[in-house]
C-alpha cells in the first residue's frame, strides 16, 4: 500500500501551472498560501526550448519578489501538460498544444536552471492534489477529480497520493466510452469516447451537428438556459455522457468524493442536472449517493504542484 507522509514543516515552493495557452505561477507557502502570483503566455509555437526558458524567467521573477517578503523556496513544484514521467520530470507524450514538447526533459532542465530540486506532475493529476488538500476533497479518504473543458481528463488521490499509473498515463477519463458518443470522433484518433462529444469543442460540434450555429459553446450554453430547446437537448446529453462515465468509475473506483472542475463545471444548472441523472443511471446502489461537488480551490494546480514536492511516497 501507497502512503503518503507530509513533511514535518513543509517549506516554501516556487510552484508553476503550465499549459498550451499560459503559465501560472507562485510560491505556496506551507499553510496552503499562494504568494508573488505572476501569469504569462506560454508561447507554444515558439517550441520546448523558449517555453522552458519563459517558466525559468517567471518562476526567478516569482522567486525574487517572494525574497522581498522573506520567502525563500526550497524547491519547485511544476504542473504541466502532458504525460509525464514524475521519477524524472520529463514529457512522455503530448498533444500539438505545444508542439514537440514530448521528450522534453522539464524537470532537469528547471532544476539545473533554478539550482533547486523540482518535481513536476501532470496538470490535471496536480488539479486533484490540490483539491484534495485544500479544496473540495479536504478531509476526504480518496478523491476523484474530473476536468471537463477543452478536453476531458481525471485523476484519483487516494490517501493523499494521487495514482498516476504505470506509464503515468492514469485519469486519462475522457476516452472512456459511452453510448452518448457512438461514432463521434475523438481527439486520439478513435471514435465513441466522451471527451469527443462531450468537452467543450464536442459539445459546441455536437450542437451543429444537430443543425444549430454558434460561435462558441459559451453561446450554446447561453441559448440552453434562456430556453433554445435544440441548445438544451445537446447540453443535457452531453452532460449525460459525463455523468454516465463518472458513474461508471463510481462502479470500479470507489472514491469518497467527485470533484468536477474545468469550464463546463460553470454551465449551469441544467448541465448539472443531466450529469446528476447520468451517474444515477449508472452507478450501482452501493456508490449512487457519492457527492459529485464542484471544485473550490481557485489555485489548484499551483497548491497540487507545491504539495507533491512536499510529499514522499513509501511502500
């Protein structure tokens, strides 16, 4: 069995957040405390190197303004997107959000930079330690975390570890199947998985699929909720399909809590309800009345990022 043993008096972490689109970054203090926040654009069609070099320059500009509160890093805590190998902090796979950025070696490459030991995890796996220590799961024994929005992905911390897999490929929930999807093409190339119909570009295709026109799903959402029934019906079975896949992990995994994040955890209501009544139909008795909550903490993936350098596992 997996524990996880906090350090006694967890130190300081310069912590970063790095996607397709921007990198975050902070110091995170041993309270849980995110201090000398910065935001930058990744700039990802630049390619691996520059993008390593911009997280180098705006986690030294976040280590010099912590200095000026007396905040002095005792490492850094990165997550990124992609598969990652977290013995080593390099990039094992990843999509074109950033082109090339399989094999890049991050965490030696930070570390050698920074002169500091750094630890990096996927993005979304940092999502849930973060939630799970200072959000949503606090408190919990075991918790699944759900990202719903550009695409779909998971992660599950159990007694404060989070699970990452043989290949470091665990929580990939966005190509699990479902009957909502059949035929509906997904981003890996197969066809029938939720993340295809039902991430936010699946559900703005889904929407003109069935013959409605938006620019964005921000719109199709928008539409659902002042009462277009077209808009409603493919929101409702997009949110379906999550819900069904939720409850399906329910059957296997068993978690206290579900925490759903990412941005169509914001769509409302009516999305709400239609992954409430898909987890109904399919977890059995035993699970049904697991809480699907959202998540709360507004730098989870910094927090995650800070907590799993501040963490050791032992067998």
């Amino acid at each position: 069995m997996i524990q996880t043993v906090p350090a006694a008096q967890p130190a300081p972490v310069l912590a970063a957040d790095l996607g397709g689109t921007k990198i975050s970054a902070g110091l995170v203090d041993g309270a849980g405390r995110v201090h000398a926040r910065r935001t930058v654009p990744t700039g990802a069609m630049a390619g691996p190197v520059a993008v390593v070099a911009t997280l180098v320059e705006v986690l030294t500009v976040v280590r010099e303004d912590a200095a000026a509160q007396a905040l002095a890093p005792a490492a850094v805590g990165i997550g990124t997107a992609g598969v990652v190998d977290s013995g080593t902090g390099r990039i094992v796979s990843a999509t074109d959000a950033i082109p090339g950025w399989a094999g890049t070696e991050l965490g030696t490459s930070v570390a050698a930079a920074l002169d500091l030991p750094t630890r990096v995890l996927n993005d979304v796996h940092a999502h849930a330690l973060g939630e799970d220590t200072f959000g949503a799961g606090a408190g919990a024994s075991s918790l699944l975390l759900v990202a719903v929005g550009t695409g779909i992905g998971g992660a599950l911390v159990q007694g404060g570890a989070v699970l990452t897999g043989t290949r470091g490929v665990a929580g990939h929930v966005g190509h699990v199947p479902v009957p909502e999807a059949d035929g509906v093409p997904c981003t890996c190339g197969r066809t029938g998985h939720v993340e295809g119909l039902a991430s936010g570009p699946g559900t703005l295709a889904a929407y003109r699929r069935a013959g409605g026109r938006a620019g964005d799903t921000r719109e199709v959402v928008a539409r659902a909720e002042g009462g277009e029934e077209l808009a409603a019906t493919v929101l409702r079975t997009c949110a379906l399909a999550i819900g069904r896949m939720v409850g399906g992990l329910l059957n296997v995994l068993d978690p206290e809590v579900v925490v759903l994040t990412g941005g169509m955890a914001g769509s409302g209501r009516s999305w709400w309800q239609g992954v409430h009544d898909g987890v109904a139909h399919e977890a059995i008795d035993l699970v049904a009345g697991t809480e699907v909550l959202p998540a709360t903490a507004g730098d989870a993936a910094l927090l995650g990022a800070a907590q799993f350098v501040n963490t050791r596992e032992e067998p």
